[in-house]
C-alpha cells in the first residue's frame, strides 16, 4: 500500500517571537538542521515516497533549501496559502498535488516526536481506520483538551480543555488518513480537523483509532521548548537521522573558532562561522551563524542570533539576544 505524507509548516509561529520575525518556525535550526529536516527524514526512513509541505508565512524560504527531496530520498513538492485555511483547509490545498495513495500522513510542524511511525502505519492498515491519531500521556491534560478511548483503541470522544479532564490521552500532531476522508474535507474553506473534521467522522461512525506511544514528545512552540529540543537531540534523549554527525555533548561546526579554554557542553550547537573567546561557558544554547561570543561570557539554555556580538563578561541565561 502506498503512503504520501503532508507537512503543515504555514504558521507565523507568534508563541516563537521575536525568533520567527525574518525566518518562519520550521525553518529554524534545531541540533544544527531547519527543524523541517527532522520530520522529513523521519518520513522517509519510514517508506513514505513523498511529502507536501504545506506553506504560508515566508512560503519562498522552503524550497531553496529542500529542493525536490532528491538529497532527503524523498519527492518534495510544496503548496502555498494565500489565505489562512485552518488544519483542515491547509490539509485539503496541500492534498491537490498528492500521487495517488492509499493513505496521507498529516505532522504537525511543530511537534518532535521519538515516536514509532512504522508501527503507526501498521496499526492504521490492519485496522483499516479512516483515521489513526497519535497520542500521548501527560501527567495533566488540562492544557490540551484530551482523548477518550474505548475499546481496541477506538476513538470516543475529542473533549476540549476542561478542569477535570477523563483521561490523560492528547493528540499529539501525527494524524494518518485514509485518501477518501480527505477527499471529503471541503475545498476552500476554513476547517479544523480538530473541530470539526474529526467529531464529524465519530458522529457518522468512521473507524477513528488512536496509536498511543509515550516515547519522547515535546511541541517547539516557544523558544525554551525550541532549545531544550536543539539539545536533546544533541544529548541523545531523542533521535533523528538529520542531526549531524558530534559528540555526545556538542555540536561545533568545523568553521566555528572556539578557544581551547572555553567550555562547551549539555548539548550546545556552535554554528558555522561563529567565534567563543577564551574562558566562555556554552551550555545547552544554540550559537547562530557568524555569531561572536566575548571573553569570559556565560550562556545557558539561550539562543544568540545570527552575526551577533556578546560583549566580554557578560552572562545570559534563558534568553534569546540579537533578533
């Protein structure tokens, strides 16, 4: 059976300002790669012959880079929004320019996931849904909205937040669909699979699943949650064939200077072309491109812009300086 995927990468990526003001949110580098390469690699390695990445906020950036998929091993081709179309809509304009295929993985373009793919599609074919969800467990749903489940994994109900929440299932932005449920989501229009696409198909009696893995899952949302991701994928606490090759500890760029005095460690990325004077501590931050850091400077659990310039001594810590 043959699988497309969709990538929903359109947002202006507000909760991630003032990082997303010159570049959209899954074009920013995560472990040294646009997070974009995270999730398209992770499609690839799980069969699937081609993705749509479905744009909006600065669309032109996407392509420069990715290209035809040819370098990732697998077609990409890109769909752009003039107007914003909801989940359901972006779903439905991307979907135009998908082969024909038995069924459409739809990411999230936010969300990091060590979760097993393969072992979601299978769980959708021998199940033969119209629609497999990946969730996960958290310790306090009443942030999410959460779902129901009955038997066999079946779908009850998609409940919004709520003080007491039934269950500590959400959705966690990895949806399979069979061709023909996308077929059915009306051109043109806005619509919320959450809102609306899903409680329709439970009303009508569609085979909705859920696939629960509680492996590794953090949304990128903001620019904490964007580091911490940067540095488990560095650490190893979470998996991705794009992260490139480093130690265990770090990520230095061969055309960064660091001085051999400076430290650098939990999971820091060192950009290309950027510079650590002597006696800096880097911990778990992300030092852009070009950027240079000053003597003697501490930064933790922060991201330094592009071309940026640290003064000596200074210290910054859960901040994000130059944008």
């Amino acid at each position: 059976m043959s699988t497309s995927a969709i990538l929903l990468v359109g947002g202006m990526g507000t909760r991630l300002l003032p990082l997303t003001l010159k570049t959209p949110k899954p074009m920013l580098e995560v472990a040294g790669v646009p997070f974009t390469e995270h999730q398209i690699r992770k499609a690839a390695a799980a069969g699937i012959t081609e993705i749509i990445l479905a744009t909006s906020y600065k669309a032109e950036l996407f392509e420069p880079y990715f290209g035809d998929g040819t370098k990732f091993g697998i077609k990409i081709k890109y769909a752009v929004e003039k107007t914003a179309l909801g989940t359901g809509g972006g779903i439905k304009n991307a979907a135009a320019l998908l082969d024909p295929s038995d069924q459409v993985v739809v990411f999230n373009g936010d969300v990091l996931s060590g979760h097993d793919l393969v072992g979601q599609l299978k769980f959708h074919i021998e199940n033969k849904a119209d629609i497999t969800l990946y969730l996960t467990e958290v310790a306090d749903a009443r942030a999410y909205g959460c779902i129901e489940m009955g038997e066999g994994r079946r779908v009850k109900s998609f409940l919004e937040k709520m003080d007491k929440p039934v269950s500590n299932f959400i959705n966690a932005g990895c949806y399979i669909f069979n061709r023909k449920v996308i077929d059915q989501i009306p051109s043109d229009q806005v619509v919320s699979v959450e809102r609306d696409t899903f409680p329709k198909l439970l009303a009508t009696g569609s085979k909705v699943f859920g696939y629960l893995d509680t492996s590794y899952w953090l949304d990128i949302g903001n620019p904490a949650a964007l580091v911490k991701a940067s540095a488990d994928l560095i650490t190893g606490k979470v998996q991705s064939a794009a992260t490139p090759k480093h130690s265990n500890d770090h990520l230095i760029s061969p055309t960064a200077q660091v001085s051999s005095t400076a430290v650098i460690n939990l999971g820091t990325v060192i950009s290309d072309n950027a510079s650590i004077a002597a006696g800096c501590q880097i911990s778990g931050s992300i030092i852009g491109k070009g950027a240079k850091i000053g003597e003697n400077c501490r930064v933790i659990n922060s991201i330094i812009a592009q071309d940026a310039q640290i003064a000596a001594g200074m210290v910054v810590i859960s901040n994000y300086l130059g944008f």
